[in-house]
C-alpha cells in the first residue's frame, strides 16, 4: 500500500509538471496511469472522464477516449457523459454493434415508455445496419415482449426466423400476424406459407390440420388445403376427422379407398387394423348399401383377429338375413366366448342348438349346445326339453346325467330341487337304472308328500318292479289327496286288486271293495263281483250269502236277478 500512494504521489506531481509546460500527452497517459491505480470507484471515473475530454480536445484521439469512456461505464454503468460522448464517436465510426451496445445501456435508466421506444429504435438500426440476425432477433423479441402484436416487430422477425431456418419461432410469428389479416387473399396466402412450415419443417400434423381447417374456413374449395387436410388427418390416424371430411362432398368411395389401403400397411397394429376395416365396412352397409361388401370386411377382421365380438355381432344379421347357416354358427360361437349375462349365453347357446340340429344337421354339436345351456339355468323347462329330445340320437346320457346331477347339487331351493330331481329320475328311467330313479322321485315325495309327479311315477316304477307293498303305499296317499270322485274310484278299484291279485291278503282286499261299495254305492258291480269271488274262494258263505242278498235288493235287470237267486239258492 506504501508503495501504491508514492506511486500515486509520482504520478500527482507529473501531471502537475506535464500540465504547465502543456505536454498533453504525458499528462493524459499520466492520468490514465493513476487511474489504474486509485482504489475509489468514483475517483477512478474522475480520472478516466478527464482523460477521455483531454484526449477528444487535447489530441483529437478518439479511439484512446472510448477507451477511457468504456473504462470509466465499467465502473458508472449510467455514466450520462460516457454514454452521450459514445453514442457520438460509436456513430461517427459506425461501429454499430457497440452504439447498440451503449444505447441498451442507457435504456437502463429509463421509464417504461421512453424504455420501448429505445429499444424498438435499436432493433430498427441492428436491422437496417449491424446485420447480425442474433442482435436483430433479441432486439424484437424485446419489443414483443412488451407489445406481443407489434407489426414491425413480427414482420423482421419473420424474415429472420426464415432466413435462418428457424422454423419453430417463424410458426409462432406467422401465426400471430395471421390473427391480424383481415384481408381473405392475404390470409390465405400467410396460412399456406405457415401450413407448409408445420407440416413439412416442423413435422407438426396437429398444427398443420388447425392452419388448413383456418384456410378452408375461408374459402372452402382451397384445393391445396382440402389435399393437405385429407393427407394430414391420415398421418393422425384422425379417421373421425376424415370422414366428416368426406361427407361435405359425399365421395364415399375414396373415403373407403383410404380406409382400406390403410388397413393393409405392415407398419399398424391388429387393433388399428380392425378399427380401420370396421370403418369402411360400415360405410359399405350404411352409405353404398353394399351389405356383402361390408360383410367382406367383417370376415377379413375375423381372419386376423378370430374373437373379434365386434365383428361377430356385425356378421349375425348379415348371415342370418343370406340364410348362411354355416357362417352364422361361426359368429354366434365368437360371440358365446364373449358372453357374460347368463341370459345372453342361454340364448345363443339355445340359437346355435338349433342352427346345428335343423339347419347343418349336425345333432351332436347341437346337444352340446343345449346341454351347456342347460347347465347355465338347469331349472328352466324348455332347455330340458331340447336336451332330452336329443339325448337318445346321439347317446348322450351319461353327459345328461352328469349334468342333472351337478345341478341338484348346486341348487339351494327345494321347490327347484324337486323339480330337477323329477327330470333326473325320468332320464335315469330312460335308461333303466330304475332304482336310481326310484331314489330321486322318493327323495321328492318325502320332502313334498304332496307332489303328484313325484308319486304318478313311483306308483309307475313300483308297478314295474312288482314292490306292491311301496306301490299301496303311494296308491293310498293318492287317494288321500284326490279330489276328483272318478280317479279316486278308480285308484281304490286299483289298491284293491293289487291286494286281491299280486298281493294275496285275501282279508285286505275284501275290506277295499266293501269300502269301495260303502263309499260308491250298491251299483259297484265290480266291486260285488269281485268280493263275490273272494268269499267264494275263502269258503265264507255266510258272508257271500248275505252279499248275494243285498245285490239281489238292488238289482233291476231280470236276467241278473235271475242269476243271483240262482247262485243264492
């Protein structure tokens, strides 16, 4: 430090001595030379202005004065005479990218207004002298910072933008300006340029429809557009745009040209393929009336992807109005794979049970089908019907009893209980396994007494199997709940000869007829007759005579009388 302020003090003394005897020169290096030393900023400007005025009025050296200027901006960044004194010799020289430079310096200082109109001044001599485009584009993007919209401002920069291949910003410029056209020529023109520019520099679809769709907006038979829009909304894959496209002017058949040239590119996926085959089937079925066509494109969406529902369900009316009974099955199993609603699985299964048993003639899938319907709702009588109307045709009945047997087992209700356990013992009938079947109706009769079908068929079964004493005892619980007269006479004229004839309790049976005459009446022919004989074969003739005597009271016919006194005499 000691040796800084003798330095100092040196350097005071020579510019006092080259001052009086007037050797500017000496005195300015002087200066310069302590300025470089002094450590107070403001002293330091002091120094560098003085010599930067001596070298301006003393020599005329104007390149040491900015020197001296820009030294003394390095430490007073709004130095107003350093400014002012470098505008002038910065101009003078045109060295404009330094004039620029100064001038943002002093634009520093100043208000928001006196601020844009500095700048915009400095954009407008970079553009018009420095003819450097990175100075020129900060510059108007400043004044678009402050005035978005400045028409200068975004005319420079589209030449620049453009003229630099700066693709990205000249789009964000070009779209403001075509906000500000109102003339429909001019508008047009500034759309296709900025069209061109996402489409074909910026690879930008999405920006490309929206410029298109602006110039179609306005004159909507733009041949350019309408050809760019077409090509754009397929590079989306925005097929719902394109046909809206097509529809203003109808031309369906190019519309299903593309559709299907698209289909058929190696680069799309199974999904996009079948999207775009379902398009144009559609507009084959709904716009050209074409139901084979589209039926072709149906099928070519199943060729590549075989459970397609929707193709399938698409199919069915077209099969089923053609009468391609074949096809139809086909569709209908596609959509079974789908199903999930049990009515909806019963339904096509029942639907392709038929196809299969009257139209393709082909009885064992068609048992199949009814088979796996019935076992989605066991309980529902028209299923049991199909498969048992099939089942003998194709030996189906050990399928059958299988899944009559894993239905009893699931359901819970007795009253659904009881019914499938009916049905089982009738297929089990149907095959002979009579014991079986005997099991399952008397599993039913002893949880519901009352149920007729339950007893109608073990009365059938115990007959057959000659178990007399089980088939009273269903004969009697008959009777019990029979209302009608007739039936009941005729199921007591039955328990009576089954004790008369296959039982042989001579006793019992006896007592059935007088019962069938105590309850019927003295014109139980039958009923005499038959006890007749039964005292007759007992020897009881005492009880015959009395028998005899009470039939002759009642009877009418002479001839019959007649007999009748006979055997009683």
């Amino acid at each position: 430090m000691a040796e800084k302020a003798k330095s100092i003090k040196e350097l005071d003394k020579q510019i006092a001595k080259f001052e009086s005897q007037k050797r500017w020169s000496d005195m300015i290096r002087s200066i310069v030379a302590k300025a470089e030393l002094v450590e107070d900023e403001a002293e330091k400007v002091q120094l560098y202005s003085r010599a930067a005025s001596m070298y301006l009025e003393k020599s005329s050296n104007q390149s040491e004065a900015i020197k001296c200027y820009e030294a003394v901006l390095e430490f007073d960044s709004n130095n107003e005479e350093a400014i002012v004194q470098l505008k002038q010799m910065y101009e003078k020289r045109r060295d404009w990218e330094k004039l620029i430079g100064v001038m943002r310096r002093e634009a520093e200082s100043l208000d928001d207004d006196a601020h844009f109109s500095a700048v915009l001044e400095m954009a407008e001599l970079a553009t018009e002298r420095l003819r450097k485009p990175q100075i020129c584009i900060e510059l108007w993007q400043s004044v678009l910072e402050k005035e978005p919209e400045h028409p200068e401002a975004l005319a420079n920069l589209a030449k620049l933008y453009e003229r630099g291949r700066d693709w990205e910003p000249l789009a964000k410029v070009l779209e403001v300006q075509t906000q500000q056209l109102t003339d429909p020529a001019e508008l047009i023109s500034a759309l296709q340029t900025l069209g061109v520019i996402y489409a074909d520099k910026l690879n930008d679809n999405r920006g490309a429809v929206q410029v298109f769709e602006r110039i179609l907006e306005v004159e909507p038979t733009d041949r350019r557009a309408q050809e760019q829009l077409k090509k754009r909304y397929i590079e989306l894959k925005e097929w719902d745009q394109l046909e809206i496209f097509f529809e203003e002017t109808e031309r369906w058949d190019e519309l299903i040209r593309v559709l299907e040239r698209e289909a058929e590119s190696p680069d799309i996926s199974t999904k996009e393929k079948a999207d775009l085959l379902f398009r144009s089937a559609r507009l084959w079925d709904t716009r050209k009336q074409k139901a084979d066509r589209a039926a072709r494109a149906y099928e070519k969406i199943l060729s590549i992807d075989p459970g397609n529902l929707d193709a399938a369900t698409a199919l069915s009316p077209i099969y089923e109005s053609a009468g391609d009974s074949k096809k139809l099955a086909k569709v209908y199993e596609v959509r079974l794979e789908h199903a999930k609603d049990a009515d909806e699985k019963i339904f096509l299964l029942r639907e392709l049970g038929l196809i299969y048993e009257q139209k393709i003639k082909d009885p064992q899938t068609a048992f199949e089908r009814y088979l796996a319907a019935f076992s989605v709702d066991p309980q529902r009588e028209l299923l049991r019907e199909d498969v048992e109307r099939l089942v003998s045709q194709v030996d189906g009945w050990q399928a059958l009893l299988t899944a009559y047997g894993d239905a009893i087992e699931a359901v819970i209700d007795p009253e659904a209980s009881a019914e499938l356990r009916i049905g089982y013992g009738r297929v089990l009938g149907s095959v002979g396994r009579t014991d079986d079947a005997i099991e399952q109706y008397r599993h039913v009769y002893e949880a519901q007494p009352e149920n007729t079908l339950a007893m109608a068929a073990l009365e059938r079964l115990y007959k057959e199997k000659g178990e007399y004493d089980a088939l009273i005892e269903i004969q009697e619980r008959r009777a019990e709940l029979e209302t009608d007269p007739d039936a009941r006479k005729k199921l007591d004229y039955d328990r009576a000869s089954l004790l008369a004839n296959e039982l042989k309790k001579t006793k019992a049976a006896i007592a059935a007829y007088q019962n069938i005459i105590d309850t019927y009446g003295p014109d139980e022919k039958e009923a005499f007759d038959a006890l007749g004989a039964l005292f007759a074969e007992k020897e009881q003739w005492e009880d015959l005579a009395d028998l005899l005597e009470q039939r002759i009271q009642t009877e009418i016919d002479e001839e019959g009388l007649a007999n009748l006194k006979n055997t009683l005499g």
